[in-house]
C-alpha cells in the first residue's frame, strides 16, 4: 500500500500535522519513537497558548490522545518505531524504520525536532550520567540538598534553573555571553530566589571529579582568570542539534544540519518533502511556531495534492 502521506515525529509538529491530516481524510500514517519531543524533560511550560501552566509529561500525552482520537480509515500510527533512511523511488519515497520495516508514500513531512548539544569541556563525556546530566527532571531528584550548576543561558537552562531551586541547596547559573537568551520575565522571576546566581561570560573549560562530579572549572572572559566552582551536579542547557541524520544524503542541510525550508510552504529542496519544527532552519523554535508550521505544511501538502 502507498499512503498519501507519512509524517516522521510526534512533538508538536507533528502531532499538530497528524491531526489535520485526518481531518482532511489524507491517507496518512503517523511514525514517531516517542512522544512530546524535547517538551517532555520540561517540569512546567508556561507558554503553550491556552494552558496557564503545564508539564512537559502531561503536554506529550495531550500529543498521544489527540492524535490517536483521530485515528482510524484516514489515520494510522506507528509508534516506537525510528526512521531509518529514506529513499525516493520513481514517483514514490521509500522509508524504512530501524526495527526492518518498509512503507511507501506519495508525500513526507519530516518533524523529527532536535535533541541536547552536548558539551565539549575536558571530561564532560567520561562523567555523563555520573554528575553530569541533560535532563533536569530525570535526574534533578538525586541532587536533593546538594549545590548544583546550570550550564546555559536560554529557556530551557532557566527552566532548569526554576526546577532544581525547589530541592537543591543552591543552583549556579553560568552563561557564555554577557546577555541571557531567555524571556526576561524568566530571567527576572528565576534570578529572585535567594538559592539562585549567575555568572556570565565564562568558558567551562573542565568538569572535575573521579567516578563522580565534584565541581568544574571556568575561565572568566574578560579577565582571562581560572576559577573552580565546587558543585555535586551539573545540568547542561546549550541549545539542540536537529534530528536529520536520517536524511543527509536526501535533502539539503544547513551547516548546522536543519533541514532547509521555504519559510512560505514549509518545502524543501527535494519535490514531496516538506518540514516543520526544531529540524528545519526557521529563526525560532518555540512548541506553538513548529506546530503552526505544521499546520502550515499540511495546508500546502493538501493544496499540492489537489492541483495536480
């Protein structure tokens, strides 16, 4: 069987094109290894329009049960399953999961998102996972009473920030730049808490520690000096890398590997392939911009579908 449509990722992207998808009676199938993408690690979101408040947990199971209510003749999903390749076949793409398995479609919509940058310090890889950490709400626990550090200087590193403060002894935020990159309200409500500071301008040049962190070191850019922050964790926020491995070889990346778009449909270069979300090369990455972009696609994949 060809679908008219498979769409790769089960953020907010593409759970927002899933179900457009199937009001439109696309035939489509919905491929996704999990859901909620890089929501799910958030304690709360603030800023998901129409809700005053929410977790990242609860907003990737709204994803699930929207989608799956929608499911049926027009609508069906496949998940735990991971894009491998895709190929293009005469008029048809080929794709294939890591687990073996083979669909053809007619048209893609890629919403694969993005997943953590990974610091590139002395001994950041040898103590991941034993100090160091991505994932504030996995592992924020275990830092209960402890002095911690936050590497970052956007949302998500405060967001970080606003979480650990409620069990942690003291929080460190450090920040490559002399400005923050986050929402100010965020920045001002964040930098408020007693427990909670800030250095900016630094380069983490080492994390410290034998089988376990026991602090870092930072030189301070703008008097060259070294310094040792004594910590028991460190909770890394520096920005995403898009999920696109998968298409290299296909569709033309920028040079930080997103996928490039035109902004106005959502296309990319190769005809039948669309995008939306963090994986494309648009400004900003925001829940409610890639689920508006999908949107946005699915509305131009339609029209291309009807007009031939």
């Amino acid at each position: 069987m060809t679908y008219d449509l498979i769409i790769i990722g089960g953020g907010p992207a593409g759970s927002a094109a899933a179900i457009y998808a199937a009001r439109k009676r696309l035939k489509t199938l919905f491929i996704t290894s999990e859901w909620g993408g890089q929501s799910v690690v958030s304690e709360k979101i603030y800023n998901w329009i129409g809700t005053s408040s929410i977790s990242g947990n609860e907003l990737a199971k709204n994803f699930k049960e929207h989608v799956l209510a929608n499911t049926g003749d027009s609508l069906e999903v496949k998940e735990g399953e991971k894009v491998n390749t895709i190929l293009k076949t005469g008029k048809e793409f080929s794709i294939k999961t890591e687990s073996g398995k083979e669909f053809l479609t007619k048209t893609i919509l890629i919403a694969s998102g993005s997943g953590h940058r990974k610091l590139t310090a002395k001994n950041a890889d040898k103590l991941e996972h034993k100090g160091l950490t991505y994932c504030a709400t996995c592992d924020g626990p275990l830092f209960t009473d402890m002095d911690v550090a936050v590497i970052g200087g956007g949302n998500a590193a405060f967001e970080t920030a606003a979480q650990l403060l409620a069990y942690c002894k003291s929080v460190t935020l450090l920040n490559r730049s002399d400005t923050f990159r986050a929402d100010e309200i965020t920045v001002e409500e964040v930098l408020k808490n007693p427990k909670m500071s800030a250095i900016k301008n630094v380069e983490i040049l080492e994390i410290l520690g034998d089988k376990f962190v026991d602090g870092l070191v930072y030189k301070d850019k703008n008097t060259g000096e070294e310094k040792i922050l004594k910590v028991a964790g460190i909770f890394v926020e520096i920005g995403q890398i898009p999920n696109t491995n998968f298409v290299k070889e296909l569709i033309p990346l920028d040079k930080i590997g997103r996928i490039e778009i035109d902004a106005w449909s959502q296309k990319t270069k190769v005809p039948g392939i669309w995008a939306a979300g963090d994986c494309t090369n648009v400004l900003y990455h925001q829940n409610n911009i890639a689920a508006g972009d999908a949107v946005r696609a699915l509305e131009d994949i339609y029209l291309a579908m009807h007009t031939k």
